[in-house]
C-alpha cells in the first residue's frame, strides 16, 4: 500500500468523522439545511430603495442567516418571514462619530411571524480600512452581510416566539 492511499483513507476518515460530529451538534453545519423549510425573505421594497447587487446580496444571504439564528434560538424549522425595506450603509471613510472613528450600517425591515409584522431596524459598525477603498464592493458585501447576521439574530430571539 503507497504512502497517497493511507494519506487519501486518513483524510476521508477524517473528514467524515467531522461531518458526523456536525450533523449531531445542535448548531452545527448541517443544521442550516433543517431549518431552511420555513423561511420567507421578501427584498422587493430593498431592490426598489437600493437596486443590486445590496438587494441580491440581501436575497442571498438572509435565509442561511436566518436559519442559522433560529438554530441558536432553539427553534429550527421554525416559520419565519422578514421584509427588507433599506439597507443604510454609513460612508466608506469612516469618521461618521461612531465608536473609534467607526460608521454606523443599518437594516431596517419587518419580521412577521404568525401573520404579525413587527419593525426591526439592526445596527452595525463599520471600521474602515485603507484596503477597503480600492474593493469598496467588497467590503460592502461584508458589511451587508454583517447587517444581515445582526438582522437575523434579532428575528430570531426577539420575533419567533420568545
């Protein structure tokens, strides 16, 4: 037997000792698949207010964030709908009189569980770096995909039956 073969069977071993170890934690990575059933993310107001690619981003994101934030509550699977109306991000340069010379992000949308819309607004901070202004597109995809972390973690403790 070559040295490749063992090194193949280790790492497959491996990594299905890994996968195994995901799927049975209760946050773990296969969780997100469980409890994308009852996710509903409506963008339209945000693609009329922001165009793409915040829009798509948002589309993109927000299930998987959702679903994972519901998965930390406690309550995968459980049915949820968020309507995002304006994603406000702050100027790339910083200096906006957050905390150290931060820039304050905001979503602002709706969470509507059971038929019930309720406002939630998530606020972030954006610390800007001199790498960030020639991939400003970049750093926006982080910074919306901050916002929607934030977002979803308010849904999910504050709007999902807690």
């Amino acid at each position: 037997m070559s040295t490749l073969e063992v090194t193949r069977r280790a790492s497959l071993g491996v990594f299905g000792a890994v996968a195994l170890g995901c799927a049975g934690m209760p946050g773990g990575a296969f969780a997100l698949t469980r409890a994308a059933g009852g996710i509903n993310v409506d963008v339209a107001p945000l693609r009329a207010n922001a165009l793409d690619p915040t829009a798509a981003w948002v589309a993109q994101i927000m299930p998987g964030a959702l679903a994972q934030a519901l998965v930390e509550a406690g309550r995968p699977g459980a049915p949820i709908s968020v309507r995002i109306v304006y994603v406000i991000l702050g100027p790339n340069t910083g200096n906006a009189g957050g905390p150290g010379g931060s820039t304050p992000d905001q979503m602002v949308g709706e969470v509507i569980v059971g038929g019930v819309a309720q406002p939630l607004r998530a606020l972030t901070w954006y610390y800007p770096s001199a790498l960030d202004q020639p991939m400003f597109e970049r750093a926006n995809y982080y910074r919306v995909l901050q916002l929607s972390r934030a977002f979803a973690q308010w849904a999910a403790r504050g709007y999902s039956g807690t």
